[in-house]
C-alpha cells in the first residue's frame, strides 16, 4: 500500500485552479439581469416602481429555489448517509461537488442558453437551473459512491455539467421539448451518465470492501432525513421553473399527488418481496421517491390528480422491483456496481416519466388546456402545433439524452480511471478515514459514568 | 409465538386496495380547481391575464404549505424517534399513514364540504386542508406508538380521518366555530380519539417491554430534529388558512410569541419538578410545542402578543406538570398508555386553546377590529353577529369535539382489537426488528482501525 | 464536590421572573402595527381592499424570516452538537436563549429605533429583526459553549441584547451604515463579545475535560445538519431585510457566489493544512461559512458575482487557516478558550465583511447604480451624498462595533464570573449529565438479538 490515496496536493491544487478559472470567467462574462440589477429596477415606466417591486421575480421563484437547494445539499448529501461508515464523505463530498457545479453549470448554461450581448445574466432562474444541474451529478454521484476519490468526482463533474447544459440545450430550444421537472434532462441523464462512470471503473474485488457496503441503525436513520426531505419538496422542484400561475399551481397538486400513491406502493412491494414480510429500509429510503421523478415532465400538463397517482404507484412498484430483482443482476452480468441504486430511483423511473411526458403531450387539445395550451406547450403558439408531433419529439428527446449520457459516461469513465487522481483501494471503499480525520470511538462508559443517578448524587453532594 | 406478525400479505394487500380505490374515486371525483386548471388561468377578464397569474393563490398559500408540510413529515416524524429501537418505525409508519391519509383527506374533506357539480376541486387550499386532517392522525398514532401494526394504523387512519371530516364540518359549516389552527378539530380531537384507542387497546403486560420504551442519548437528538422544526414553523401552521392579508400575519406573529413564552415555560418547570434541577428531554421535545397548540383557535384574532405570551406560558407549564404528574396516574388509574404523552402536548393545551378561543371571541367588538371583524368573524356579516353566543358557539364546537372523538376512538380501538391485524406481542413492543430489516451492530473496533493515525500512516506508506 | 450546579431553584426562578417581566413590559408597549392590526387593514383606501391583502408585508417577507429562524434554532443549535456528550445542552440551552432573547430583542429594538406614541410596533419585520439579535447571542454561546450553566447564558444574553440594540443603532441610524446581513452588528459584534466573555471566564484548568472537548462519528454527523442548512439559507439571512425588489434578489444572489467559492477554499486548505491531506470537519462545519458571514455588509450593494466569490474565497481561506494556526495561539497567549472557533467563522469574516462594504460603499457611483442608488444607500436622497465619506463612515461603524463588544463582553464576564449561576466545575465541562438527565447507554446486544435473522425465524416460526 503506498501514498496513492493522499489528497494533500492533489485536491487543494484542483480546488483552487477551478475556483480561480471560475472567479475569471465570472468577471469576465456574468451580470446581474434586469431583476437584480440596481440600474434597472425602474427601466420599465409602465408600471409604478412599487409594483414592479412586488413583480421581481424573487418572490415568485425564491421559496420554490430555497426547496430545491435543500433537496441539492440536505436531501442528497443525508440520503447516501445510509452507508455505516461514509457519512462524511457522502454529506461532505456532496457538499463540494455541489458547491462547484452550480457555478459551472451557471456558465455551461448560460453559454448554450444564448448570451446577452456577450454576458450571460443571472437572477434566481438561473440559480434553479444551476441547482437542477447539480442534481443530475449528484444523481451520478450515488452510482459511484464509495468508490472514487474527491478529485474524481470533481473531473466528473466538470464533464457532467458541461453534457448536460448541451443536452438540455438539444432538448429544450432544438427539439422544443417539454421537461420543466427534469425527468430526462436531470434524471435519465444524471442516471445513464453514472451508470456509465460505474461501468468503466468496474471493480473485481470489490467484495473485500462488502463488509463495509451497508447501513448501521443511525446511519440509517441519517438517510430518511435526506429522503424526507426530497419528498416533501418534489413539487417544489418539479415546479420551480413551470411558467406563472396555474402551470406552477398545478404541477405541485400533481407531483404531490405521485408521491403519495408512490409511497404506498412501496411499502406495498417492500413487505411483499421479502420472504418474513419486513420492510426493507433500501426501498423506503429510495423507492418512495420514484413518483417525483415519474412526473418530472407531464407534471406541469393536465396530467389530472388520477393520473398522477397511476404514475406515481407505477413508479414506486418498478423502483422497488429494480432492487430486489434487477440490481443484482446489473452487476453479476453487467458488471454495473451502482452503491445507491440510481437505476431504480432515478434511472427506470426517469424513463417512464418521459414516456408519460411523450403520452400527455400527445393527448393534449385546446378542448382540455383552453387558451392554457400555449402556456404549457411553447410552439403550440407558432401554429405549427400538433399533439402527435409533440408525442414524437419528446420521444426523440428521450432517445437523445440516453445516448448522449451513456457516450458521456463512457468517455468520462475512462479519463477517470487514470491513475492519478487518488482512489481508494478495493480494501478501502466505503471508508472515511481514507479521505477524513476521523474521531475516535466513543467513550461510552465515561458517558454513562457522569450520567448515572449514583454517580451524579455523589457529585452533587 | 407464531407467525402472527408477519406483514407479508397483510400489509401489500391492504396498501394495494387502498391505493386501487383511491384512484377510482379521484378518477370518478377529483378535478383541478379554477387556480391550477389550465382551462381557467384566464377566465376573469377584469384583470390582465399577468395581473391573474400573480394572484394564483399558490403564491399566498404554498411557502406556508410546505412549513406545514415539514412539519408532518419531519416534524411529526422525527419527533418519535426518541424511542431507543423504534426509529425506523416512527419515521417510517409516519411516512405511511401521513401520505395514506393526505390522499383520503382530500376525498373526505371534499365529499362534506361541499362539491361543485358533482365534484371536489383540488390546489393548495386542499392540500393544507389534507394535511391538517393528516396531523390529527399523527397525534393518535403517538398514544399507540411502539404497540401497533402498520395495517392497524392504516385500519385507524380510514375511520379517524372520516370522523375527522365530520367533525370539521360540524364545526366549520354548522357551528360557524373559528379554528384556523385546529386547536379543536386537529389537536383535541386527535389527542381524545388516540387516547380513548389507546385505552380501548390497553395492555397489561406491557412492562414486559419496559426496557425499550425509553431513549438513548442519540436517539432524543434525533427526536429534537422533529421538535425543533415542529416549533420553528407553528406560526405557518397556525396562519396556512387564515384569511389573506392582516390575520395570516397577525396570526403567525402571535404563535411566534407563544411558542417563545412557551418554552421558558417549560425549561423552568421541567427543572422545578425534578429532585435534582436536572432538564428532562420529555419535556423539552414536548412541552415546548404546547404554545403553538394553545393558540390554535385565537391565534387569528386579536389577542395581542401580550395575551399570547399569557397562553403559551400556561400551556407550557400545565405540559410539563402533565408529563410528570399526570401521565403516570392515567396509565395505573384510567389505564390509558399514552406512549407519546399526547394528552400533555396536544390534549390539554388542545382544549386550553379551545377555551381562549371562545373567551377571546366573546370579548370581539368592533371597537377593536374596525372593519376587520367580518374578516376574523364570518357571520359577523350576517348582522347576527353577537360576540357572546359567538362564544358559546365556540364552547359547544369543544364539546362536539370532545364527544366526537371519544365515540370515534372507542368504536375504532374495537375494531383495532381484532386479531388479525398482526400487532407485536407485549414482548416485543416498541421494537422495529418485528416488522423491518434491521442492519446488524456497527463494527466500531473496524472503524477505529483505519482511522488511528497508526493505521493510516501504514496505509499510507 | 458540592451541590453548586443544581439548577433546581435558580434555573426555574430566572426563567419565570425573566418571562413575567417580558409579558407585563409586551402588555404595556408592545402593539401589533399597520400590517397585522385588523382595524388597519383598509385604511389606505387608494387601493383596492384586494390590492392591499396581497401587498401585505408578510407574504414579501415571511419566507425569508422562516429561513432565518431555522438557521437561528436548527442551524446554530445543531452546529454546536459536534460535541461528543454536550448535545442535550447544545441544542436545548440553543432553544432556551434563543426563545427568550428573541422576545427582549424585540423590547430592546423597538425601544432604541423609535416608538410610535409610546408603544413598539410588532410584524415579520420585528420578528426578523429579533432573530438577528439572537443570532448575535448564540454566537458568543459558540465561545463558551461547555463551559458555562443555563442561567449564566441567559443573564449573558440579557446584557448582549441590549448592547447589540444600542449598537445597532447607533450604527443604522446615527451613522446611517449599510448592513443589512450584519457583517458589523451580527457576527463582528457577536463574535469579540463572545471572546471577550471567555477570555474572563479563563480556566487553567480546562484540561480536565479535554477528553470531552471533541467529536464523535455520529455528533460530527448531526453537527452537519446545522452546517448545510446554515450555509443553504444564508441568502436568505443576508436579503431578509433589505430594500424590497432587486435589492433583495441581488443580496441573495451575491451571497450564494459568495459561499459556493468559500466551500471550495475551505476544502483546499483543509486538506493542505493537514500533514496526511485528510480533510477536517472542524473545518468544513464552520469554515465553508464564513463566505456568507463576509459579504453581509456588501451583498446589497454592486459587488457582482466577481466580487461575491473572491471576497467568499478569501474568507474561507483565512477561516480555515485561523482554525489551524490562530486559535491554538489565541488559548496558549491570549488565555481565550474558543470552544468553536468563533473568532475564525464570526470575528475575522465578519470585519472582513465590515472592510469589503466599506470598500464598495465608497466606490458607489450613479454611473453603477443609476436610480437604485438611494434604495441601496438611504442617504443618497439627502444630496449629501459623497462615496468616499460614506466609506469612511462604514469603517468607522467597524470601529464603534468592536469597542462595544469588547468593552460589553469585559463587563459581562465579570458579572458573569460571580459564583451564583452554577457554572460547571473544570472537570465537568462539556458534560450534559450535569444539567440533564441522560439515558443510560444503548443496549446494542438487544437490538441485534432481535434483529438477527436467526432469532427473527424463531419468532416467526
């Protein structure tokens, strides 16, 4: 064993080179827009400079930002806390890939969304956006957890950002499609691309790490917070960028609704897959989420509380049935080690979400959506609106981000299996005390010395 | 013992049902209300359609929303995980019963407060609404706690959530009460009902389980997590429903200052009645909550900070003196088991609450209100107004309560009594094991291992 | 050893004379103002009753003020639980001084920044006011956390509040300063008022406890929950009370810049600051913070998302330098004993923050802020308008802070060093069994005798 895995030059020097290039291009290309702006607070002489106050679109898109960057910080870093002992890596790891993506992502995003005169404008859109893009490598992340090096992470997602600005470009202003919600662009992407990454790094050996690839009673309990917590606030992110008004409204009434049906398929499959009929805290933590991504992209559609609930338990059923069943086989056959799952919450569910997309987009009519139609569907106003062609491209855009996740997670894959970047050993996944100064154990007898009644009556007395 | 508490077919076949008749009757029921139909964003034309979307009441209600929804989740949640085993139980059975319940709420809550043309119209207002019948059901699970099977607690949340419609109703539509909080229709009712269950289910033997029904000292910081959000975001609970503008805001300040006078309450008398000064965890995760009960009915009127700062100090103090005075004589006397003490937190603060309510409402003039009595008082309009019997009125809605909840507890804790719901023998109560894979014991000497600066330095050479 | 730590009498007298002097001192001042009194609701009769509800300030300032308040009672509490045996006190004496100095705050505040006709006018604006000042509080709590009982905190915040209300003012309206996040009154102020109190209570001896005085795996984990959402909800803080519009989006903007290059700075060094490469949660905890302690004065202003992120750079950088290098001098020389290194996340960032707005006030121009010059600097309209006073008035502001927190900590260290509160012995700190009653340890032995597939088949069996 030598000093492969010593981050003492290697991560600060990346660190500081990124931030640094970051804090350049920033300088160079980034303003404020017309609603953080100081010059342009009152440009727009229509309306009182008191209305156009209460107009900034702060009020409308920062509640619904601050829940999308809890489930980003909370909900993923808590979530791959399950791990008994990679909790620091999971929440602290996390914490800097994030941290660095969401100011990539606002310079990918800003490039291929178009400039304005050379400066790409930011605003509270713009964070959601950074934010969803963070998501998709985080989601790659889970796949990968355990088994790579912060360096590593930080190169992957330097690719994943990039990818996912151009797909969600090609998807978005090319192809027109529909996916306010992300389950294409950020799941199906972040999930495929990961999978990938996984792939190419496959493991052999991995076994000798086993004893440490599973869950502890409190990390466990860690973990729900994190699931807790991207559940509650699934309608706010698929809802955070939907057009004002009912749109926004309804994709909420509608995420909330997947969720719940979601949530009682779980616990369903759960009890019924395993043999004494317990509940397996795996499903629970993951599975139950299924149902926000499922509706990630006809949420903001009439997609109607029924229907939501259908995808909602269908989702929760296949996500289920993917642990039990096909994740295991994904890595004795195909050699896919995915430590969180990300097939079975993100992957699967990603792909049925835009299936369902493909189908209400191809169901809609002026009869159900009213003069909302254009509202809903962009180029429904262009007159070229048909719902079969729409149907159609949202397909197309699904076929789009698989090839491109799985060509991005291939070639990134490979670039990070150099042996340069510090990762752990195959003795070593899963293991903080690689990357972390980790406490000593605890003293559980001194604690239990002061606290009991005896001890504590001589104290006191 | 046998294999009685095997959840295999029960519980899937009765989340299955559930769900599958629950999509049936949202199919045949449930439609987006004008807010979040697509057909309607602009159906008022006296306003510009941009005028329109910013006024979505999804604006003015969600941020509110998601507070009370952290609450049930997390809140609720966490809160019971200070039992030393039962932690995958309590946050995991909340979870189950919670998005069960939001679902069945909705159904019933619309069915008796009236449909239009057949139908119950859904958005956020129905989603507060929902979850507050939620909460109800959570209070009565914390009597039960540790001693119940997740397809009893379904079982209970069928019947309580009706009853707690009804309930509603009367109060609401009928008796014309005020109660924006639920200090009557969530909290009494949920703590009356779950304590009469609790009674109904008493079991005589439960000191056979004696040793797991009390924390370990990780386990109450996890229970903090849920008390400390419980209390942070009563104000939005207490206001998620209140009329826009003045009694949303004056509501949350008043519950802010509550809650605040509550807790010195409780810090003070928790080490008052103990024999050696020293805080009791029970009392602060619990005691501290009773403000933001006690002015769930006044909390929209105007009972100046000064008089909230009087209830929330009593309903604190009469907590604490509950937990350890009281409790104890209900379990050996009225043989009620109380796991949560939920007669202490949601019982008595409930009807305290109840009682400021109508003196608050009987003390209502428009001396004080000016214009805005019709908005805090709706029959105030109806020129009947006359704040004594509005005062009366308000005592009867307790009474209804009360009787409502007694009834309903007693007929559910019967057919609770069955025996084929697979509930924990007296053995095994308070224990997750029965019903969820449990992960085996952390391997604390292996985590030292890698992380002593011996083993590292090896590793690292 | 003697009784001198029992809380019996003192704890609960403190509290209920604390608590009694606040209800009748609310009673004789305190009245709800324009936006919560139901009489005023419709005085302003130029708009529509409609118009005026929605433009109530509580729906433009209420999300915000509920992200203050978690950071003050789950962000500050959960952050000093990082303690191996100190989380019962962290986060529960957190709870107690924050709930009763946000009630003094609000005398403290309305007294000194005018009362209308005698009385203090209460609303969100209030209440995030009084959550900033018990922010100041509980950072001084981070100095001598462990060290001190409840009832020295609570007379320690008594006197802390009421300078941080003097302070204030004379900062915000006699200087007329910009700081709006409180790089100056907040952190500056909190953070050398804490030390200063420390360094009074100097113990020699502390050695004792030493044991104590570190982490745990899991008490790193929990203290995590404190970071992540302190470091997600600080745009929220910074913005919470600036100007409405653009003002408050930029301020949230600048801050989350600020912060996402703080994170990777405090990764950078952590790692090379440590012999092995291996990062520190010391340091990720509290360092990563400072980027938004330091643009608290300037985040309102044109500091760009250029500016934000060099300025979050720098500040997490001399952060995690100061937790290396500066705070084992401060204890050996200084005789200051900071238990959570506040001088290196609230002291040094936060007159950074003081330096960086004084820089960027006086490079202020028209040219630059065009119209939104008199919102973001108030005194702009009064044509006396200069950049270069103004920055000067800034850094005099600086001055002023720290003469008032160094000179109000001197004076309440020495008040607080009189031996009646029941400070805890030299070898008893860091200790919950002192002040709580602590639950004896977890039978792990049981927990896996259930859980053990071959005891759960007997069971079942």
């Amino acid at each position: 064993m030598n000093s492969s895995t010593n981050m003492r030059l290697r991560l600060p020097l990346l660190c500081i080179i990124l931030e640094v290039i970051l804090i350049i291009l920033f300088g160079a290309l980034v303003e404020y827009n017309d609603d953080t702006h100081a010059k342009m607070w009152n440009a727009n002489k229509s309306h009182s400079a008191t209305r156009d106050d209460y107009e900034n679109e702060f009020y409308y898109r920062y509640p619904s930002f601050q829940d999308v960057h809890v489930m980003i910080f909370v909900g993923f870093g808590f979530l791959m806390t399950f791990l008994q002992r990679y909790g620091f890596s999971s929440v602290g790891f996390n914490f800097l890939i994030a941290a660095f993506s969401l100011q990539w992502a606002t310079l990918m995003q800003g490039f291929v969304h178009g400039m304005h005169h050379g400066k790409i404008h930011v605003g509270v859109t713009s964070m959601i956006n950074a934010d969803f893009c963070t998501g998709s490598v985080l989601i790659s992340f889970g796949a990968v957890l355990g088994k790579t090096s912060p360096v590593q992470l930080l190169v992957m997602a330097i690719f994943e950002v990039t990818l996912f600005a151009v797909n969600e470009f090609i998807l978005l202003s090319m192809l027109g499609a529909n996916d306010a919600g992300g389950s294409m662009t950020i799941h199906t992407f972040g999930a495929y691309f990961g999978l990938m990454v996984t792939r190419v790094l496959y493991r052999p050996n991995l076994d000798k790490s086993k004893h440490r690839n599973s869950s502890v009673y409190h990390s466990d309990l860690f973990a729900m917070i994190g699931t807790i917590y991207l559940w509650m606030f699934w309608p706010s992110f698929n809802s955070a960028i939907t057009n004002y008004g009912d749109p926004q409204h309804r994709t909420a009434l509608n995420t909330y609704y997947s969720l719940a049906a979601c949530t009682l398929a779980t616990f369903a499959f759960s009890a019924l897959v395993n043999p004494e009929g317990k509940l397996d805290m795996v499903h629970i933590q993951n599975a139950a989420l299924a149902g926000g991504v499922a509706v990630g992209t006809a949420g903001e559609m009439m997609l109607t509380p029924f229907g939501s609930m259908i995808v909602g338990f269908l989702a929760g059923t296949i996500s289920v049935l993917g642990y039990k069943y096909l994740t295991p086989v994904l890595e004795s056959k195909l050699k896919i080690q995915d430590t969180c799952g990300i097939h079975n919450l993100h992957g699967m569910p990603g792909v049925l979400g835009a299936v369902v997309g493909a189908v209400t987009s191809a169901l809609a009519s002026p009869g159900v959506y009213g003069h909302g139609l254009q509202r809903v569907f962009a180029d429904a106003e262009t007159g070229k609106w048909n719902p079969q062609s729409r149907g159609g491209f949202q397909a197309i855009s699904l076929a789009v981000t698989l090839g491109m996740a799985l060509f991005g997670g291939l070639v990134t894959g490979f670039i990070l299996k150099l042996p340069i970047y510090g990762a752990p050993p195959d003795t070593h996944c899963f293991e903080d005390g690689l990357y972390w100064e980790v406490p000593g154990e605890e003293e559980g007898h001194e604690l239990n010395e002061v606290a009991t009644p005896n001890e504590m009556e001589k104290l006191n007395s």
